[in-house]
C-alpha cells in the first residue's frame, strides 16, 4: 500500500515538471510571434509609405500627361487644319500638271514594255530600270525625271535607225549561252554568221532560229556581209520582232506534208512518179515515130521502121490487086498500127481521173479520224481541229498535183498520137485513090 502511494506521488510529481516546461514554452512561442508581427507591421508600415508616395509621383505624372496630350491635340488640330489649307493650294496650282504625271508615268509604262522586247536593249542596258522607277512613283517627278524620259524615247528613236554590229550574248541551238557578234539592222532584223536571230526579252540578248528562212531571204545576209560601205543592200527585215521569225519551226516543210499525207499519198505520188517516166518514155516514142513518119513522106522507097513505111510496104506487097484488096490490107495496116500509137494513153487518163479519187478518199479518212479526236478531247484546242483537218485536205492536194499535169501530158500526147494516124489515115487513102486512078486511067 505504501509502495502504491509512492509510484502515484512520483507519476503526478513528473506530470506537473512536464505541465510547466509545456507553458514555459507556449508562453515563450508567443512572446516570439508578438515580436514577429511587430516586425512586419514595421515593415508593412514603411511599404505603405513607400506605395503612397509611389501613387502620388504617379498621379503627378498622370496630370503632366493629360496636359501635354491636351496640348498636342491641339496642335495637332491646328497643323490639320494647316495640312488641309496646303493641299488645297496645291491641288490648284498642279491641277494642269497633275494630268501631265499621270501621262508621263503611262508613258514610261508603255516605253518600259516596248523596250523589253526592243533589240537595242542588248547593248543599252539599264533603261527599264530607271522607266519602272519612274512609273510607280508616288511623288511628283522632277525635272531630272523628265528630262531622261524623253532623252530614252530619243535614245531609242536614234538607234532604231541605225545598223551597227555588237558583241552580245546568244542562245545557240544546242541551248548553250556563248558570246556573238551580231549585226542589228534597225529594231526588226539581227543576224550573226549563222544566221538571222531573234531578241529574246526574258533572256535580254539574242536566240538562234529553229530553221532560217528561205535562201531568197537568207542570201541577203551575204549581200549585205559583201556590200561595200556606204551602199544601199536590201534586207529581209521581221515587223513583229521575231514572231514570223520563230513560226518558222511550226511551218512544216514539203517532206512533213507528204508524212501528213500517209499511205494514201504514197500511193498518189508512186502513180505520179510513174506516170511521168511513162509520159516520157511515150512522149520519146511518138516524137521519133512522127519524125521518122515525116522522113517518110520525102521517100520514094518504103523504110519499115516507122508506120507509114510499114504501110507502103504492105501496099507494095499487094498493089497488084484489085483496089477492094488494096483498101481493105492498107486499113487493116492502119488499124494495127493504131494500138502501137495509141498504147498507155489510157492508164494516163484513169491515172488522172483516180488520182483527185485516191486524195479525196484521204480527205475522207482523215476527217474521220479528226472528228474522232473531237469527241475524245473536244474543241478546245483550235490547233489541234486545224492540223487534222490540214493533214486530211493534203491528199486531196497531192492528188490534184498528180492528176492536172498527168491529164495535160495525156492531152498533148494524144494529141501527137492523132497527128501520126491522120497521116497514116491521109497517106493510106491518097494511096487508095491513085490506085484508083491508075486503074481508070487503064481502061480507058
């Protein structure tokens, strides 16, 4: 029991040491946060101080700013009103030159465009740059603007006239860029050593031509190389700058029309080419036959290498008979001499005849097959509606070609062919007729 008592009297004894430490500490922690928040009040305190004086300048200032605006919106009031004033005075006095600008800004708008494509704008470089400054300017020009407008119009007019031979750069054929010394005649013709070339305004120099023009208008260049100086020498000159010039390549030659013109004119063409070599040969026969036929008619004995001695001989041979024989073996001659005469004369008339046939049954195809090509792409391509109706009509072309001068040898070879049987007819009767006579001239 005694024991008890001790141990409670020594837990309570150690609870009430741990109660005070406990509010010793508490009391401790306050006096620490009391001295804090004095210091931070303080600090607060002066911040506030600070802030408000911050707020005061500020204000301050506030008011500077709202005087000077006030103060620059009337100044600016007052230049407006001055700004207005001075435009209106200076719209009347540049109304009249106002008109002149806007003109001369066109002009230099219309000369840059010119000059781009202007041949001397090979050598005279540098010109478009100053005329495209001039054309978008805000500002009115000057004097000095002015005066190089004109002085480029007048430039460009002085060398329009002249010839002269420069080193300028050119696009060969085979696409590489070289060095050439070419010759410009005014602004619508330039050639070189290879030939007449063509200004090329994206490049700003000169381009050799796909294919030069015919040798009438080629050989001018060496007629003007040749000339002596100071004398007058026609020239092959472009007026569209280049553009007949380059439609060259697209103009296609007589080769490319006869592809155009495919197996049907082929064909056409063999039976011209034919035709020809047999009018030849025929027109070669018939001029010796009626030569030697008009030998004949001075020789009193027959010669069997032409018809009419053929004819006499077979007179001879049969003139003992009476004159019914006699006519009947002279037109039995005649008559087989005529198909020796009149041979081939036929196949060149039905050569004449199907040839403008042959060429109309191309004509027939190939608008077929262009009609063909319509309904597939359309009509928006004129080009291509132009081609093929161009190709089509070549047969009918080449089939005339054939047929008018193969229906002109006809004539004139028929036309020899009836002169010797007229002979022969006149020459078989005459001998008919002295027979007759001789005969007569008997019995009485």
């Amino acid at each position: 029991m005694r024991v008890l008592f001790l141990l409670f009297t020594w837990v309570f004894l150690l609870y009430a040491s741990s109660l005070e430490n406990l509010l010793l500490n508490v009391q401790n922690a306050a006096s620490n946060q009391i001295k804090t928040d004095k210091v931070r009040e303080e600090i607060f305190k002066k911040d506030l101080q600070a802030a408000k004086k911050e707020l005061e300048t500020i204000r301050t200032e506030l008011a500077l700013q709202k005087q000077r605006t006030k103060e620059l919106k009337a100044t600016f009031e007052i230049q407006k009103e001055r700004s207005i004033e001075l435009n209106k005075k200076l719209q009347e006095r540049s109304m009249g030159l106002k008109d002149l600008f806007a003109v001369a800004q066109q002009e230099a708008r219309d000369l840059s465009s010119m000059l781009q494509g202007s041949m001397t704008s090979a050598r005279l470089v540098g010109r478009s740059a100053f005329l495209d400054t001039f054309a978008v300017v805000h500002t009115m020009p000057s004097i000095d603007d002015l005066t190089g407008l004109w002085q480029i119009y007048l430039e460009e007019i002085v060398a329009s006239g002249k010839v002269e031979s420069m080193d300028v750069k050119k696009i060969t054929l085979g696409g590489e860029e070289e060095t050439s010394h070419v010759t410009r005649a005014g602004i619508f013709t330039a050639f070189d050593t290879d030939g007449f070339v063509i200004f090329d305004e994206t490049f700003q120099g000169f381009v050799a031509l796909a294919r030069q023009p015919e040798s009438k208008f080629y050989d001018s260049i060496s007629d003007f190389n040749s000339a002596q100086k100071g004398s007058v020498v026609p020239m092959t000159i472009d007026p569209s700058r280049g553009v007949l010039f380059s439609m060259l390549k697209e103009r296609a030659t007589v080769s490319q029309r006869i592809e155009q013109a495919g197996v049907i004119g082929y064909v056409i063409l063999t039976l011209g080419v034919l035709s020809f070599l047999f009018a030849l040969g025929k027109g070669v026969v018939l001029f010796v036959a009626d030569k030697r036929v008009q030998m004949q008619l001075h020789k009193e004995t027959a010669d069997v290498n032409n018809p009419l001695g053929r004819i006499l001989s077979s007179f001879e041979k049969y003139q003992k008979n009476d004159v019914a024989t006699i006519q009947s073996k002279l037109e039995s001659a005649v008559l087989g001499e005529i198909p020796n005469i009149n041979s081939g004369l036929a196949m060149l008339k039905l050569i004449a005849a199907v040839a403008p046939l042959l060429g109309l049954l191309g004509t027939v195809t190939g608008m077929i097959e262009t009609f063909q090509s319509i309904t597939l792409f359309g009509t928006g391509d004129p080009k291509l509606m132009a081609g093929g109706i161009s190709q089509a009509l070549m047969t009918t072309v080449l089939g005339l070609v054939v047929a008018i001068p193969v229906l002109f040898l006809h004539n004139i070879l028929q036309a020899k062919s009836r002169r010797i049987i007229t002979v022969l007819t006149q020459q078989s009767s005459a001998l008919v007729a002295r027979t007759l006579e001789m005969n007569q001239e008997r019995i009485s």
